[in-house]
C-alpha cells in the first residue's frame, strides 16, 4: 500500500468541495465579515499576474526592452509568456504537478489534465514526489509551450492557496504558475471575489482587447469564456470594459471567427519583475 500524503487528503478534499468555489467566493463580496476571514486566510500577501496564451496574441511591439536586472534576459521579449520564461530561468527550484488539480476536480475532458501547475521556489522541496517532479527551467520551459499549444493560459504569482492545499511553506518563497483552462479553473471565481482580493489581480501591463464587430457573428463565446465578466453586447455589438477585463486573452483565443483581438505593447516589464521580486524569492 502506498504511503498517504498531506496533498493526497487535500486532493480528495478538493474533488469533493471543488463545485462550492463560487458560493465560497461570493461570500466575500456579500459579508464584510467573511470576506476579512476569507482574506486572510487564503488571499493573505497574495499577487498574481494573468498572462495570456502565445496564440491569442494578434498585435505585438517587438522594440528591444532595456531590463535591469540581476539575471540574463534576452534582448527582446516578444510573448507575454517570455516573462514567465525569464523567472523560470531565474528559479532554484522547479517542480511541475502531475495533474491539474482543477480539471482533475471537474473531470474535465476538454483540455488535458497532465499538464498541471508549475512551482518554483525553495518551499517546492517540502512537497510530495508523489504528485509531482523536479525538473529543469529548460523542461520547465517547454512545458510552458506544451501548455500554449493546448489553449491553457497562465496565472503567475504568490498565491496563499497553493501553500494551505500543499502544507507548504513559507509563503515568500512559492511562486505559482497555474495553466488554465476556460471551464474549470478555480479562477472562474474572480468576479465573484471583493474588490480587496480582486486588487491583488493585475492585468499584465500593456495588455488591450478589443473586438471587430463587423467579423462578429454574436456567438457570444468571449462571454461564456470571460474571467472577469468584461464582455457584454449592447446594440447587436461586443463591448469590452477595459477598466474590467483582467487581460486573461480567453476571449481572443476561443473566438472561433478571430474577430476579438488582443495587443500586446510591451510596457513597464521591469515592473513585471520587480513586483514578482518582492512577492517571492525564488533565488536561495
């Protein structure tokens, strides 16, 4: 018989509560009091980036970007996912999951549930060689571009969940990678979180959509694959509210006519990095 783990319980925990995230969620937009609770217990210094897939990319600046920083960068970053490649080059410690612990708790059938989530970080040492792998930043990269071809995008960030459902610590020294799907990432919820979780969301800077209504057939699947509920039609038309959309790229890589475009100027990546930097040390 095998040995049971700490992640093995939370796996069979999650499968079984997994269906309960957006009432969970919705608790704390609608009670002050919940939402302190749920702040702090799962959201607590938490920051997190959404990079959009490499194929629902339609417009890019390719200007060489000046970076300051104390690890090698190539001269130009072209996709959004490069960020994510860079601190992968920069991390110690690298292990992918087995599984997508998401599309394994929705059974999903859609998009492959072996390609599972990507940590870096000293705490990846504490979690089990069962459910996971220690791999190269060079595997690790290319697992990122298995990932793009299978239509999953990325979160990228500290996330306090990942240290509670994995017994892991400290906080400061996981960074998460998840690969997402349209239809079960445990994301699905952001709408549904308060405003002061929503802020430690941040849409990659330089990131814009926008729809050609005359390609349009109003199939209306940018709304269903939506993360932050930023699409509505008004007048026969898609409307895009900049101010909401989390520049996740779901709309643009689900449009079946390509009529939803998103462009990527790369601003600010400097930024990109030193928010990350002091969200995690994934060096020692």
């Amino acid at each position: 018989m095998r040995k049971i783990v700490f992640e093995d319980i939370s796996i069979f925990v999650v499968k079984h509560i997994f269906h309960l995230r957006f009432r969970t969620a919705q608790l704390s937009r609608d009670s002050r009091i919940m939402n302190k609770i749920i702040t702090r217990m799962l959201f607590h210094k938490d920051g997190t980036y959404f990079i959009p897939n490499n194929n629902s990319v339609s417009n890019i600046k390719t200007e060489t970007i000046d970076i300051n920083q104390n690890f090698e960068l190539p001269k130009e970053i072209v996709f959004p996912s490069d960020i994510l490649k860079q601190m992968i080059k920069k991390a110690n410690h690298i292990v992918i999951m087995n599984k997508c612990l998401c599309r394994r708790s929705s059974n999903c059938e859609d998009y492959p549930i072996d390609l599972g989530c990507i940590f870096m970080g000293n705490a990846t040492k504490q979690i089990s060689r069962k459910h996971c792998r220690e791999v190269t930043a060079e595997e690790a990269i290319e697992h990122v571009d298995k990932c793009n071809e299978a239509g999953l995008i990325h979160i990228m960030g500290r996330n306090k969940i990942d240290n509670i459902w994995m017994h892991v610590s400290p906080g400061d020294e996981l960074l998460t990678v998840c690969n997402c799907c349209p239809c079960c990432c445990l994301w699905r919820v952001y709408p549904n979180l308060s405003d002061n979780i929503q802020n430690n969301f941040y849409k990659l800077p330089g990131v814009s959509v926008y729809c050609e209504n005359d390609d349009c057939v109003l199939c209306q699947k940018c709304i269903d694959v939506c993360y932050a509920n930023a699409i509505s039609i008004t007048d026969n038309k898609i409307v895009i509210d900049e101010d909401i959309c989390v520049g996740c790229g779901q709309c643009s890589n689900n449009c079946p006519v390509k009529a939803i475009h998103l462009d990527y100027n790369k601003e600010n990546v400097q930024s990109v990095f030193d928010k990350l930097d002091s969200l995690v040390n994934i060096e020692n």
